[in-house]
C-alpha cells in the first residue's frame, strides 16, 4: 500500500504534518510514534518466544 509513496511524498506528507501539528508538537509525536513502536517490537518478540517454547515442549 505505502510502498509507491516515494521521497517526495514523504515529503509532502512531513510539510503537511508540520502545518497541522506545528513545530513544538512533531518530536512529541515522533517520540510517542518510536515508543509505540519499540513496545511493539518487544511484544511481537515475546509472543514468537513464547510460540517456540511451546513448540519446544510438544517435541
């Protein structure tokens, strides 16, 4: 879906979110957005652990 944005629609999208938000609010977002993220990554990474173990055990 978001694979045909390119640099210049990144861009865009970066220019339109900085006259929504305005400057004081984008590292906010940005740093909520990478939290989001990393707690995401942690979970995604303990549910694979937990299914391996599981699998571990059946065998």
């Amino acid at each position: 879906m978001f694979s045909n944005i390119g640099f210049p629609g990144l861009i865009l999208i970066l220019v339109i979110a900085l006259i929504v938000f305005g400057p004081q609010k984008l590292p906010e977002i940005g740093r909520s957005i990478g939290q989001s993220l990393k707690e995401f990554k942690k979970s995604s990474r303990e549910t694979i652990d937990e299914i391996k173990d599981d699998q571990d055990k059946k065998m």
